[in-house]
C-alpha cells in the first residue's frame, strides 16, 4: 500500500477519536499516503470515495460505516480494510481481524485481499437497492437495531443493544409476514414467519449460522409462526446448543428453519393489521419498513469486494 484512503465516523466518542491519530501514524510510518476523510450522513447519497486512485481504504469504524462504502466501492477493485471501532465488527471478526483497532492497523499492513460476494437488498415503493456483506433481514432483532439509535448506540455501544434488547422484550410484539424462499436446489418454499435473518457471514458474535463470506448464497434462518416460546427456544438452540451449523441435521425439535438459498422475498400478509412498522436491516442498518406496496427481496448481487484479511 502506498497511498490510503482512512474513513472516519464524525459521530464517534471522544476516545474513539483520539484513536484515529495513532491509526494515521501506523501507516505513515511505513511510507503511506493517508488521507482522513469523515463520512456523510447515512443516505445522504453524498461520495466518499476522492477522485483519485487509492491502493485500499481504511475504515475506522463499524458495520454501518462499511456498509455506506460499500454502495460506492464495490466493482472498482479497491480492497477495504477495517480497524474495528464500531458496536457490532462483525465483519472484523469474520476477517480475522484484532478487536484492538491499533492492533489492527498493525496487523493490516500484512493483510491480503480476499474477495467477497456480495449480496443485494431491494426494498421500498420505489424498490431501491443496497448491497450488504453480512446480514439482512426483518423482525426483532431488526427492531431492536432500530431502537439502539434512540440510546445513542455510536457513544453507548453495546450498552444500546442491551438497552433496546430489554425494552423490546416488554414492548415488542411478533407480526407475521410472508416469504417466498429459493433454495440453491431450486425448490421453491413459502413460509409465514415472524423472524428472518439472511447471513453471507460464519459468526455473529457468539452465534454460528452457517454462512461464511465466499459462499455464493445466503444462509436463512427463519422462526416460523409467532411464538414467544418458540422465539426463545430458537435463541436457545442456537447460541448454546449449535443449532445452524453446517455439519449438524436439524432436530426434530428445531425451532428455526436453516436454509441455504439464492433468494427471499417477504411481504406483508394481505389484510393483516400491524400495530408497528416491521423494520428492514441490512449490515445492521435500518433501510425501510415492510409493506404488501413494497416487498422486499434479497439475493445474490453478482458483484464482488476485497476485504484485507488475516483469516485466509
């Protein structure tokens, strides 16, 4: 690398902005260009990227912040490298990155790309379309991401989730929708459900789905119905008895469906009333919410990103 591109969340705490100078300094120190350059707001639709040529960009952030680059970067050939400063990094972490964004920038001047296909979300009236490289999906866990902005989640951290996780468990009630699913076999399925999440990633957190970041699919996981004990048996099975894995069958007693799939299609049901609106996340950021006008479709894009990674 010889000349870098560093984007900086403006929206960060203080100590995470004291942080950005040592970042800057790592790379300087080895001969690199760095240019900072502080993101836009979220879909101001305002470019990121410098009109010049870039041998990586940096990003000294979380999810989100990846998320917004990758609208502008993808097809260009330019690798993205992270330094984890963000609530979530799931992304770091399927890339083998340190939690430790000095250590990280370290560890990135060693890093090689790896590519990455991605997936793509078409959502609202007027059927947009944004790229993600983690996760998708409608329900809960998309509401409470939702409410994390209310407890100032870029200063809070992971203490927003935890706030929005229990607020949601007094407040949230579980609305059904419709899916339409296309497994990589080419079998057709259709499913009412009150959770859905499409991953292209082999962790989020403690949480082993299935997925992994070169699969050319999305791996689904969807509860079907809209049980609270059943919501909570999924949780359950999934963070403390492995339920998704690759390499296990699913029980007879499995509470979400695990599918490998070139594309979903969710709806809302025709003349059901929904007291809230069902939320839409893709990379953990809040698209749209979901209506019988406007579906909202997820998929293979056909395109592809380099991200710099230590876990090859």
């Amino acid at each position: 690398m010889r000349r870098i591109a560093m984007l900086v969340n403006p929206v960060f705490s203080p100590w995470r902005r004291r942080t950005i100078p040592r970042i800057r300094r790592i790379f300087e120190t080895e001969g690199i260009d760095v240019r900072v350059i502080e993101t836009p707001p979220a879909n101001s639709g305002q470019r990121v990227l410098p009109d010049f040529s870039l041998d990586a960009v940096i990003v000294c952030g979380g999810d989100g912040t990846v998320f917004g680059l990758l609208q502008e970067i993808a097809g260009t050939g330019v690798p993205i490298g992270i330094c984890p400063l963000g609530t979530g990094n799931i992304l770091a972490q399927n890339l083998g990155i340190p939690r430790n964004p000095i250590v990280a920038a370290r560890a990135l001047l060693s890093a090689r790309p790896l590519s990455v296909p991605l997936a793509r979300a078409t959502y609202g009236a007027e059927q947009q379309e944004s790229l993600f490289a983690m996760s998708a999906g409608i329900g809960g866990h998309a509401a409470m991401m939702r409410a994390a902005y209310r407890y100032r989640k870029h200063r809070t951290g992971r203490l927003a989730y935890f706030a929005a996780g229990f607020e949601l468990l007094a407040t949230h009630t579980l609305d059904q929708f419709e899916l339409e699913i296309t497994t990589t076999a080419g079998e057709t399925i259709t499913r009412t459900s009150s959770e859905m999440i499409a991953v292209r990633v082999g962790a989020l957190n403690l949480w082993r789905p299935g997925g992994g970041l070169q699969f050319p699919f999305l791996r689904l996981a969807s509860i079907e119905g809209a049980s609270r004990v059943r919501l909570l048996q999924a949780s359950v099975q999934a963070l403390a008895l492995g339920a998704g894995h690759r390499d296990r069958k699913p029980g007879a007693r499995a509470a979400a469906h695990y599918e490998d799939v070139l594309r979903v299609q969710a709806r809302t049901i025709p003349g059901a009333r929904y007291p809230r609106p069902l939320s839409v996340q893709a990379d953990g950021e809040i698209l749209e919410t979901l209506t019988s006008e406007a579906p909202v479709t997820l998929e293979m894009a056909g395109i592809a990103v380099d991200f710099l990674s230590l876990s090859m």
